[in-house]
C-alpha cells in the first residue's frame, strides 16, 4: 500500500508516505505544522550557499569559498576542562592526497561527530594556516556523506544549495533528500490557485515550477536574489501567500459592510457641542480625521476604524469628538483600556472634557469594590451614564448597556479579537473605533487589522517643540542631575523612570523605592519627589497623579506605570534609568510623556554597557522622533511576531511571506486582491477564490472566516 503511494503523491500526501520519512520523522515534522506534502513544499529555506565551487585540496587558494569532499584522518579536541568550551581540530583529506585542517571554537560536541574514515562534504573560506604551514577552514559548514546516501550527493554539493530551519533531528540535509524524492514522486501542479489574468498581468512564474525553483534553484541563479528572497520563484510563492490573505480580510470586510449598523445624525446640535468641548483648535489632520469617523457613522452599517497617530497628536481629542456624535444621538460609549491606569487616565481625561456638557462618566475596573459594581451596573443598564471607562471588567457577561452605539477600544494589540467581538455584543453591531499608538505602515495596519478602516493622524497639536534626547552613561549622573535642579529651578518638574523587567515588578518597585529615597533624602533634599508604581492602591496612585499635575511634587520616580494617559504639560524632563532594558516602542511612547507644553523639553537615557542591539535602538531615539520610524526600526531588530505579540493581534504566521520583509510585495497583493474582490473577471472567478480560501487559510490561519 505504501509503496504504491510513493510512485503518485500529491499535494494532500500525509508525510508518513514519503519515502525516507517514516513515524519519528513524520512526528517531528507535524510538531513544526508540516503534516503533509503540500506542507513540506512551502517550507522555505531561510537562506541559500552556492557550493558550486566544488575542488579538490590539492586546488584550493587562501581567500576563496569552496566545497571539498573529503574524508577525516585524524582529530584533537585541545582547551578546557568543560568540554564543550575546547578548540576542536580535525585534519581532512581525499584523493589528492591533500591535507585540509578545519578548527572549531567551542566546537567539543563535535569530537562524537566527525571519527576517523568518515566522509564529509565541507564549505567554508579557505585560510592559511602559519601554524601547521597548510591550508585551513575556520568554522566551516559540514555535512556528513552516508554510505547509504551517496547518490544523494549532488544535492549537498556542486550548487545552490538550500539550508532549512532543522525540524527536531530533522536537518537541512535530510530535508533536502526528502524534498527531493518529493519532486521526483509528484504529479506536477498544473492546477495554479493563482487567477490567470494576475499571473499573465505581473509575469509570474506557474506555481509548479516555483515551488521546485524555491528548493532547487537553476544553475544560473543569483545568489543575492535568492538570499534577499527577490527570485522570480520567491516572489511568486511570497505574492500568492498574502494574495490570499489580502483576499480573506476583503471578503471578511465586504460582509461586515452588510449588517445594519447605526446611522447616525450629524445634526448642528452635534457641531454645537463637539466645539463647544474643544479645549484647543484641532490640527489639519485631526478634522481629517474626524470627517472619515464622521462619515462612517453616519453610514447605515457599522464602522470598524483605526485611529493610528503617535504619542501626543490627540487621538482621544478625536476619540471624543466621535463620543459626542453618538451621545447626541442618544447612545451610551464604551471605552475600553488595557490597565487600569490607563483606565483611569482616560475617564479623568473625559470627564473634564465633558464637564461643561452634563455628560456622566463612570469608571468600571476590576479593583471596583463589590458593592461599586453593583451600582454601576445597574446606572449602565438603566443608560443613566453616557460615557463608561473600563477596563477588562467591561467585557463581564452581566455588564449591560441600555443602547450602546459606540465602543472605543484603545491600545488594540494588547487585546485580542475576540475581545472586542465581545464589546461589540453588548450593542446592536456598534460602532468601533480602535486606537493605537504603535505606529506602522499602513498597508501593514490594514493585514493586522484586517476588518478595520485606517486613518492616521500624522500631525501634532500646534506649539509643540521636538523633544531633544541624549545619552549618557551612569557614570555620568551627577551631571544628569545638575541639568534636573536647572529645570525645576526654572519651575518645571521631571520624570525618573525605572524598568519593570519581565514579571520582576518587585524588584523595579525596589529600585524606584531606593532611587525615591536616595533622590529625596541625598541628592534633592530641598524639592519633593513623589513615587508612584504597579503596587500602589488606586487611590495612592491616583493621589501621587494628582500631586504631580497640581505641581505639588516637582519630581516623579516611577516603574513604567506612566507609560501612557499621562498629561502633566509642565513635565519637561524624562529621565529614564537602565533605558537598554526598554523596547523602543516604549522607550519612544515614555518619551511622548514630555513636550505636551510650549516649553523645550528633554529625554534623558541612562544606561550601562550596550550590545550592538542596545546601541542600535539607543540611536535610533536619539536621531529620530518620528514614531513610523521608530516603530520600523523596532520591528527590524525585535522581528514581526514579537513586535506585534503575534497570537494577541491575530496576525497570521506566514509561511514564506515576511511582513516586515516584504512590505512592498504585500501592497502589491493588497491592491490586486482589492480589485479581484471588487470586480472579479467572472462570478465563477469569485465563488473558485472564496472555496479556495475556504478550504487553505481557515485551517491554517482560522483568521479569515468568508460566508
């Protein structure tokens, strides 16, 4: 039964069927999510070495990268006592009776591996070595020559050979072998998913033989293309991956668009009392901004927005103009915050704008009392309140809205979709307005956001002076702290911020306790500082907030508590202890907490010795105050998954497809997958794409889920 499946794989082959595979591997395999031959095609390599430079020693030059195949003779493991910390050295030879030494630092493990009379191929920059007086490869590449497998040699050597990410003992040289005898046993694909117009519009190659390009590069290949994941076949296979994608969130769009929504009035009551809150003139891009919220809530069907803009440009003002449209109609707000002290800030934050307008504000968190609960809940029901700040403890089931029509959920990527699914229940379909302040690329808000409208504001309030940031070692406080008793001096006060370190928030809240004694007590005992950090009580932080924006404690020492919702416009100096242990998106959003007022204001980053990474992100603040920036250069020394919190914001883990790396392939698709959806050359075209997407993306991704 088995040996007949080998001569026809296809596509939905399990891998257990695949000769060479069997159940160890097979299960090492699904471990990585490569359950069957379809699987295995789209594991790409994550780069590519040209060993086509195939030589014997005897013809090898100092200075050149070579493949020889050879055989151990001999091997010394010299060095230190722990083993896998010696100088490993092996001497090489093959048919020109050469000899080729190779060394390894820290190479101990590999005295089990290479044994006199074992065939090996080896690649690497060939050196001479003073010491022996023979040529030498320092760390070179390896790969063991079975017996068994020696007319798979080709493969490993004598040309662009493709390296894998190993899959438990699953290595790059068996997946190679495996990929081989896959191309060797498959049908050819001639069913390409890809529409006929696109592939013949953008000269793409058919995803037959892009799939085998992908593993086997043609002998004429450039290396650069192929490392840089720009060859035609890699293009191809990264187009399709987020054409299908694309398509997914489209469809997923269009069907939102079919629920009958609110539509509200924008009456000139309404224009009376959004100018009547406004505290300052917005900018040219707030009223951008509100005329597209404006006129999605004014639609019969629910709007789903995005509300990007970077620390300080006034999202919430805007946040606010959009609550007093649905207020004005004759609904309640929600709004939804991440931590309670953002919570917080934001319900102060409203319930000083919407003073003058009779409007009650409620807050509802977790540390509520019982019996606060229970009277807010029952306020909430009877609609007694237009405008509820919470925080997850919105989202119980017996929190109920008398007519909710709009939810206003900040910070998205620190919530989930379901999450907001849940909100969104508590009203007949609602309007959504989601707010962040992480700033990315558009076309990349549009596939992690996927069901939202994206409008950005990319202007600050008026007056506002670029923030200057400096860098300085701690041997170099005393000097930071002069330039600290010349602001307050001058009447302005300061920020001290300590790092909380993964879950050692104890111990940040030490430090900050230590630094708030030391700053009082030793270096500014004529100025109050205050301290505020996560173990407080509400109400003590609430106290210290309060203080703080009074002017009655002229400096600040906190762990990152203050993050974000802080509004102080007299604090002009940020002063942030320990910054490498920061990311630089928070790094960037701390800073955003000075230069809210007309005065100059300055970032100071203390640290101690930097890696090459540290430096890098250092620098980059130090240059720029541009958060897109910022946030790109964030995502390129942290990578897509952990910049976004992949699992939270439901962004896809893509296959061959790099968001970050190939921003510009994905708004290729992004707009080809548009205009298929809007007008696809036949119905059929339409009803074949969303079977596809169907039956491929929902198992692997369960994001985009079509009707």
């Amino acid at each position: 039964m088995i040996e007949e499946s080998l001569t026809r794989l296809d596509l939905t082959t399990p891998l257990l069927y695949v000769k060479g595979v069997g159940p160890a591997r097979a299960a090492m395999l699904e471990a990585k999510g490569l359950k069957v031959v379809e699987d295995l095609l789209l594991y790409a390599p994550f780069r590519y070495e040209d060993r086509s430079n195939v030589k014997t020693i005897r013809d090898l030059a100092p200075g050149e990268m070579a493949t020889v195949l050879a055989e151990v003779r001999s091997t010394k493991l010299s060095g230190f006592r722990r083993r896998n910390l010696g100088l490993f050295a092996a001497t090489f030879t093959d048919a020109s009776h050469a000899v080729l030494n190779g060394k390894w630092f820290h190479g101990g493990y590999l005295a089990d591996v290479f044994t006199p009379g074992l065939k090996v191929a080896l690649y690497g920059k060939v050196e001479f070595d003073s010491y022996s007086g023979s040529l030498a490869m320092m760390h070179p590449e390896y790969e063991i020559l079975s017996a068994d497998e020696d007319g798979d040699a080709s493969l490993h050597t004598g040309r662009v050979v493709p390296i894998y990410e190993a899959a438990g003992k699953v290595t790059t040289r068996i997946l190679r072998v495996v990929m081989n005898r896959i191309f060797e046993s498959l049908a050819r694909v001639d069913d390409d998913p890809l529409p006929a117009h696109i592939l013949n519009q953008l000269k793409l190659p058919d995803r037959s033989t892009a799939l085998r390009a992908l593993h086997f590069p043609p002998p004429d290949s450039d290396l650069r293309l192929l490392n840089a994941f720009r060859s035609p076949a890699q293009f191809r296979l990264i187009f399709e991956e987020f054409f299908w994608l694309e398509c997914g969130l489209e469809l997923k769009r269009a069907k939102a668009r079919l629920y009958p929504g609110i539509a509200f009035g924008l009456t000139d009551r309404v224009r009376d009392r959004i100018k009547q809150m406004l505290p300052f003139k917005p900018t040219g891009a707030q009223k951008k901004v509100l005329a597209e919220i404006a006129h999605d809530m004014a639609a019969p069907h629910p709007m789903y927005r995005l509300l990007q803009g970077d620390v300080g440009s006034g999202k919430t003002l805007v946040a606010a103009e959009a609550a007093i449209i649905a207020i004005e109609n004759g609904y309640q707000v929600a709004v939804l915050a991440p931590t309670e002290i953002l919570a917080t800030q934001h319900y102060f934050y409203f319930k000083k704008l919407f003073q003058k307008l009779d409007y009650v504000t409620v807050l509802l968190t977790g540390s509520s009392t019982a019996r606060e609960k229970t009277q807010l809940k029952k306020i909430i029901a009877a609609g007694l309140t237009q405008i509820v700040v919470g925080t997850h403890a919105l989202l119980e089931p017996d929190v109920e809205f008398k007519n909710l029509g709009l939810a206003i959920v900040d910070e998205q990527h620190r919530f989930g979709v379901e999450q907001r699914q849940a909100l969104m229940e508590k009203g007949a379909h609602p309007d959504v307005l989601v707010m962040t302040a992480t700033p990315i690329p558009r076309t990349l808000a549009l596939t992690i956001y996927g069901d939202l409208d994206v409008s950005i504001i990319d202007e600050l309030p008026p007056g506002r002076k670029p923030i200057v940031t400096k860098h300085v070692t701690e041997e170099k406080i005393e000097q930071v702290y002069s330039f600290l008793k010349q602001q307050i001096d001058l009447g302005r006060q300061a920020y001290v911020v300590y790092p909380v370190i993964e879950e050692s928030e104890t111990q940040a809240m030490k430090a900050a306790q230590k630094m708030h004694e030391h700053l009082s007590r030793i270096v500014f005992p004529a100025i109050s500082v205050g301290l505020l950090h996560g173990r407080l009580s509400p109400d003590e932080k609430e106290s210290a907030m309060e203080k703080f924006q009074r002017g009655e404690i002229k400096i600040l020492v906190s762990t990152t508590v203050i993050e974000v919702g802080v509004d102080v416009p007299n604090a002009t100096v940020m002063l942030i202890e320990q910054a490498e242990r920061f990311g630089l998106a928070q790094l960037h959003q701390l800073r955003g907490r000075v230069g809210r007022g007309g005065e100059q204001s300055y970032c100071v980053l203390v640290t101690g010795k930097l890696n090459d990474t540290g430096r890098e992100r250092i620098r980059t603040l130090v240059e720029s105050n541009d958060g897109f920036y910022i946030a790109e250069m964030d995502m390129k020394l942290r990578g897509p998954g952990e910049f976004f919190g992949t699992r939270q914001s439901g962004l896809p883990a893509l296959r061959i497809g790099n968001i970050l790396r190939d921003a510009d392939i994905l708004e290729v698709a992004r707009n080809e997958a548009a205009s298929f959806v809007a007008h696809p050359p036949t119905e059929d075209d339409l009803r074949r794409a969303v079977e596809f997407i169907r039956d491929h993306w929902q198992r692997r991704y369960g994001l985009v889920l079509v009707g």
